[in-house]
C-alpha cells in the first residue's frame, strides 16, 4: 500500500493548482510579449517644424497577434502620456481626431485641467513643458460596416491653439483593416 493515498480531494486541489498556474504563467506571456500589439504608445510635440517631426502612425490588423484577435479583435487603442509644447510661447492644447466616423472614447487623466466638451486643456501650456500626470487613451470601436474594409480609419490628430484655433501639428492615423488581406 502506498504511503501517500491519492483522494479525490487532492485530484481537485492538483487540478486547480496546474489551472491556476496556467492562468499566471499565460497572463505573464500575454503581458510581455502579446499586448504589446493591443495599445500603441507616441509623443505629440507642437507646433509642427521645432522638436521631433511628427511620425505617422500605422496599424495593420494583420500583424496583430492571434490572441488579439480572438479576445478583442474590434478595439484599436492609441495611447500618449507626452504633450510637450517646443514653441517660445504658451497655447491652450486642443485635440481633434481628423476624419473620424467611427466610435472613439476619449480616456483623458492629467494633472491640468481638461474640458471633454471642447477636448480642450484650458490652461495655456507654458513653452519646454509637458503636461503633467498625462494619460490619454484613444478606444477606437470598429464597427460592423467598417470590418471588411481594407482601411478602417484614415485621417490623424490634429493639435489646435484653443484660443484661436490654429493648427500647430497634424498626426496622420492610418489603420488598415480587412484581416487576411495582402496590405503589405
């Protein structure tokens, strides 16, 4: 007779222990390596020609992972924590996206004030500065009559003096849809 009786007991601890251990390890893997593709992060210095030229950003849904797909294939997230005014004068920052027809929320925190009416931060950002405690996350939201197309969203964000409404830099957002085909 064996010294350790196997009960039915421990078959169901054994068993759970081996789940929940998947679980750790997977949401691990998934953090380092898989979401990754699920949020893209970038800077927005303004205006346009002083600091790093803008970069036009380009999300290709074939390139995402297969995890992306199965768990959360119609969501598309942008995110920043940087908005650095390089000019030699201070600008209230007004933020559009350009050319949206598709559902987006707007997740701002800051440590300036915000008006998610206007999407306008309504105090003037001083020249070399930052907003501070920044977190803005773009949720785009494809909807059904978007999916089977090859480009989902093409257009950009733009920064705005709130003031009077000029343009001081232009982000071109492209995001190619249309999963299985050939976009390069």
């Amino acid at each position: 007779m064996p010294a350790f009786k196997i009960t039915k007991a421990t078959k169901i601890f054994s068993i759970l222990f081996i789940g929940a251990l998947c679980l750790t390890l997977g949401g691990s893997l998934y953090s380092a390596h898989l979401a990754k593709s699920e949020i893209l992060h970038f800077w927005i210095f303004f205006p346009s020609g002083r600091g790093p030229p803008p970069t036009p950003i380009q999300i290709n849904v074939n390139e995402q992972g297969s995890l992306k797909r199965i768990l959360n294939p119609w969501t598309i997230a942008l995110s920043t924590h940087w908005i650095i005014n390089t000019d030699h004068q201070p600008h209230k920052v007004q933020l559009e996206l350009v050319n949206c027809t598709i559902p987006v929320e707007w997740e701002v925190n800051a440590g300036f004030p915000w008006d998610p009416d206007t999407k306008t931060f309504t105090e003037p950002l001083d020249p070399g500065e930052g907003i501070p405690y920044l977190g803005i996350d773009w949720i785009i939201f494809v909807p059904e009559n978007v999916r089977g197309q090859e480009v989902w969203y093409d257009g950009g964000l733009a920064v705005n003096d709130g003031d009077t409404g000029e343009r001081l830099s232009f982000i071109p957002i492209t995001i190619y849809g249309g999963w299985g085909l050939n976009l390069g």
